[in-house]
C-alpha cells in the first residue's frame, strides 16, 4: 500500500505567511496509520528559504505534505526522523516527481525541526 491524501487541502490566508485549514486534512501513511491535521491548525506550508522560492515555492504540488508534516512536527506523536520520512511518503502521495522528493527529504533531514516523540497524554 502506498500512502495516500483522503482529504482535499481547503486554506484561508492569515496573514501572507500563514494559512489556517478551513477543513480536517487527513493522510492515510503506507502503514495504514492516518494522520489528521484538523480544521483550524496554521500552517506556513513549506519553510523554504525565500532565495530558493524559484525553485522551491512555499506551496504547490507539494502543499500537502507540508501541512501533515507541519502538524507531526507541532504534535510530535513520533521522532522527528520519523515525522520527515512520513513527509517524504506523503510528497509522493501529493505526485512530487523523485528528484523533488529527494531535495525537499533532504532539506528537511538537514535543517528541520529535531525532537523526540512526546508522551501520549491520558485523562
């Protein structure tokens, strides 16, 4: 099984860098395990220096994947190694061609956010 978006994006803009979800977006991983950012989360889509924004835009293809990834590294349910594999599966999901894939995973790898899972919390 490959992962797959069951979920459309639907955003208003914030403030120019910033975009709320006006709906759940919800990712199915490979593993069966879906992954929901709900309505209301902010996201900046991809962190993408803006010297690179010819190459690399904020949003596109990939705006997708950036939000879910966005959400994992907000929510922390696992490593943060784990949380940039999940956005490399889910760039696929989005049709982000290899190559593309290759450099976005990477840049992430090299200079996103790097943290442990947190615990779960119970009531």
């Amino acid at each position: 099984m490959t992962g797959r978006f069951l979920s459309e994006l639907r955003v208003r803009e914030v403030d120019g860098e910033q975009w709320q979800l006006l709906t759940d977006l919800r990712y199915q991983d490979e593993d069966g395990t879906i992954d929901i950012a709900p309505a209301g989360f902010v996201t900046d889509f991809a962190s993408v220096p803006r010297g690179f924004w010819n190459l690399y835009p904020k949003s596109g293809k990939h705006s997708r994947a950036a939000v879910i990834h966005d959400h994992l590294c907000v929510t922390k349910p696992i490593d943060s190694a784990s949380v940039h594999a999940v956005f490399k599966r889910a760039l696929k999901a989005c049709g982000v061609n290899w190559f593309n894939r290759q450099i976005m995973y990477g840049m992430v790898r090299a200079f996103g956010p790097r943290f442990k899972a947190q615990p779960a919390v119970t009531s």
